[in-house]
C-alpha cells in the first residue's frame, strides 16, 4: 500500500503529499477603544520604624518570620532592582519610571533591605470602597453566582472544584463548553485570576466573562462559535483564603505566584509540600491538555510573558509576542503604557521571578501562560469595574479565539483506527507537544508561514506533514492522521 496515510482538511481529501495551504476566511475585527480615567493613587505613609517588633506583633500577632507588609525602596538603576532579587526579596512590582520597587517584607527582610543601603516605607495597597450598585464578589457571593450560572445553562456551563483551600473553601473552575458534560476533541482553554489574594479586578472581570458567553450562545455568532469549538476552563479566584483576608498570600502566608516548580532549580514537576492551593492546580492541569491560558494579576498594566525566571526568550517567542500585542492592542490604556511599550514586556526583563505558575505552565505542560496584570491599584474601588471590563473584553474574547489558529486533528492507528498517543514535534519551536491521553486529540496553535509537523509513537512509523499557514486570520484546520505500524 503505497498511499497508506490519509488526512483531510476541511473535508477535502488528500494523500501524503506534503503540502497543505491553509487558506483563511473571515477577517477578525475585535478593535474597538474605551476612554479610561488612569487609576494613580500615591498615597505617601508615615515612616514605617522598621526595626520595631512590637509594632507589628501588636496589630497582628503574627510570627515574624511569616509576616509581611508591603514597602516602597528607593531606587536608582537596574541593578538596584537586580541586588534586591538576589538577596531574595520579594518583590511586587519596580519601576524605573517612579525609581521605585514594591515588594513584600518581613522587618527581619526590611533590615536586610536597610543593611544594603536601601530605604524602606511601608506602602500598603489601598482597597477600594464597594457602593450599592457596584460591588466585588464575597466568595459566598461567587460561590452562589458561579452555581446560578452552571444551574441555568447546563448544557454549556458546568462547575467543578479542583480542590480546597488552606481553609476549606472550595476552588471553584467554570467550564464552558457545548456538550459540556463529554470531554470532546476540541482545544483547552484556562483563564484563571487571582492567585495573589488581594489582586481581584480578574475575578470580576471573569464574572462579566461568563455571563457574556454564556447569555449569548446561539445568539450571537462569534460567541456561540467559541463555546462550540473549544473547552473554556474559567476560575475567577484561586487564592479565596488570600481574598477573604484581603491580601496576598494564602492563609499560611504562602505567596501561590513563588510556590511552583521552577524551570531552573527543581527537576521534577512534583507538587509534594508545596500549598494546598498549588497541588490543586499542579494536578488540575496536569489532568488535562491546556494550550493557551491567562492568569491575572494586579498592580500594574501590561502583559508579561515567559520567562520570569531567567534570561532569553521563550520557545516560540514569535507567538507569545504575538498573543501579547493582540491582548494589549486591544486594552487602550494597556497599549499606551509609558512604562512598557506597547504594553507588554519579558518577565524576566522586568524582574526576576522564581517558580511562578506562568513559567511552570509552559514549561512542564506546553501551555503557553500569559500573565495580564490589569489593574495599577490592586484593589480598586468597585464603581470603576465596569470601565475595567469595558478595556479588557475585546481583549479576553480575542485571546479566546486565538485557541483556533492553527491546525488540529486526531491521531489513529491507521489498521485498527484506535487512538494513538503520539509525540508532535514543529520546526523551530523547541518544544515536543503530545496528544489527548485517551481520544489521540492534538491542537496546535500556529503562526502564519511554513511548519514541518513530525508525529512519533512508539512501534509506528514516523508521520511528516508540511503546513502552511497563510494568513494572520483566525481559523482551524482540521488535519487527522493515521500512524502506521512498523512492520517488525
Ligand atoms: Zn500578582
């Protein structure tokens, strides 16, 4: 048999010939600009005496080696921002522009900050205030909400709880997807927010989220072609402990963004030890096949792309830059940054961070995170919810839709027509994707140009396709394949 392997795209057959055009239709308009008041508050505190013990030991009766508060230090250059993160201060944000970096500190780090010629302020973040028209969601009021959702669309919206807190509040994940009880063949998709307890604008952000999808299937076209195609996988708060106590950390002060395996230091992807709230998303997305996802934070605006944990760019740097610009382009006062420009920066280029979940997602499970820090208060007063929403929707819808760019498909054995789990490898991205455990499914998310696709399972012979991709439009091609068996 000499024409053995068969695939097709959109329903046209082929053989093994190599090439394949994937031509583009419907161009993909989601440009549109809202005006925003810029959100900078400075509020100036007292000095904070840092030395002083009892201080913080008599406001929160915390053991000094887990406490934390929030402080401004003073700085000149880079290498200031670099000294710092090399004696392990954990930093929340820095700006050369205001010459400052934000971080978290213990008084025992606060002396060791002072001990390196720095000053420190206490600078808290200031939590804004709800009104009656406009309020953020008490985890009671998320809980209730996300199963209000889940009880009136139950044929596309579905609720589960990857896990528990520190504090047995359960971590709730949404998924919206048509046949939304059958794991189907379609790409995955994550958004989750606030794993940094006090940043909450994407928790609500993801409310208005939901309700638009789900509100509007089968009315709207683009909406309903994104639940139809993909498996949506929503969680508005990972760290509800961290947001009942209005702040960072988990209830056990773990800061979740410091908690994963990090692609340098650890060598295997082992969530023994780490918090409650970590295991959970470590065995969540372990569980499953992610190929895009966001996750949002708070206290500045900009994307910041992989790595935070070292030098260079990422695999498939094209790409990630790409998903970046498309969300920030969208966003107006995040594209009109006159911090970063066009609203988007390398995480390490902006400060080093070790073992966050966005490094870990792409590094240990090919799913290529973006971190979206939406707000520059972390916590802002609830009236401005709205105009938040109003700068990030086209921006949320359009990442969605970038889950089908590229090709997809199912591989089989091509003698019993079974699912095959195969390795899949792309010319010049340095990474080795696999299949669906169980149903042989693959997606791969692919910029326009020519790829070289190489399929690889044990006992079979190995399968290349030529792709290329033409345009910048939105759209999935379907390309099934059929691995054959080595002759022994
Ligand atoms: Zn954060």
């Amino acid at each position: 048999m000499d024409n053995a392997w068969h695939f097709y795209i959109s329903g046209v057959m082929g053989t093994q010939s190599q090439i394949i055009q994937l031509g583009y239709s419907s161009p993909c308009s989601l440009y549109k600009g809202f005006p925003m008041i810029r959100l900078f508050i400075v509020v100036v505190f007292a000095f904070f005496l840092v030395s002083s013990f009892s201080y913080s030991q008599a406001l929160y009766g915390h053991e000094m080696n887990q406490f934390r508060e929030r402080v401004a230090i003073p700085i000149e250059s880079k290498q200031d921002i670099a000294r710092l993160v090399k004696a392990d201060i954990e930093i929340d944000r820095c700006s050369l522009e205001e010459k400052t970096v934000y971080a978290y500190a213990t008084p025992e780090e606060v002396k060791l900050i002072e001990y390196l010629g720095f000053q420190a302020t206490l600078s808290p973040d200031i939590i804004g205030k709800n009104t009656r028209e406009n309020s953020y969601h008490t985890y009671e009021a998320l809980t209730a909400k996300l199963k209000q959702f889940a009880k009136d669309y139950p044929s596309i919206a579905k609720l589960e709880s990857i896990g528990q807190s520190v504090e047995k509040r359960e971590l709730w994940i949404l998924k919206i997807s048509d046949n939304v009880e059958e794991d189907e063949a379609e790409p995955e998709v994550k958004y989750v927010s606030t794993m940094h307890g006090d940043e909450v604008v994407g928790q609500e952000m993801f409310v208005y989220l939901i309700q638009l999808l789900l509100e509007n299937y089968g009315k709207d076209a683009q909406l309903t072609a994104l639940v139809n195609d993909l498996e949506i996988w929503i969680m508005p708060n990972m760290n509800p402990d961290g947001t009942a106590k209005k702040r960072r950390y988990n209830s056990q002060w773990v800061d979740l963004n410091r908690n994963f395996p990090d692609v340098q230091s650890d060598i295997n992807n082992d969530p023994t030890g780490r918090a409650v709230e970590t295991q959970a998303m470590m065995k969540f997305s372990g569980s499953r096949n992610f190929c895009l996802s966001l996750n949002f934070h708070g206290g500045a605006v900009v994307m910041n792309y992989p790595w935070d944990t070292m030098a260079g760019d990422p695999p498939n740097v094209e790409l990630v830059r790409f998903l970046c610009l498309g969300y920030s382009k969208r966003n107006i006062p995040m594209y009109k940054s006159t911090s970063f420009k066009d609203g988007i920066t390398n995480g390490y280029d902006w400060y080093e961070v070790n073992s966050g979940m966005q490094d870990w997602n792409y590094h240990w499970h090919n799913c290529l995170d973006l971190t979206v820090e939406v707000s520059q208060q972390k916590w802002p007063g609830a009236d401005t919810l709205p105009q938040y929403w109003k700068d990030n929707k086209e921006s949320l819808l359009w990442s969605l839709a970038q889950a089908r760019r590229g090709i997809q498909g199912i591989v089989k054995d091509k003698v019993t027509q079974k699912a095959v789990e195969a390795k899949i490898q792309v010319s010049n991205i340095s990474k080795v994707f696999t299949t669906n455990k169980g149903n042989g499914f693959y997606n791969l998310v692919l910029m326009p140009g020519k790829h070289t696709v190489k399929f690889t399972a044990p006992g079979y012979e190995d399968y290349i396709l030529n792709v290329l991709v033409e345009d910048n439009d939105v759209k999935i091609y379907t390309v099934n394949v059929n691995m054959i068996p080595q002759i022994r």
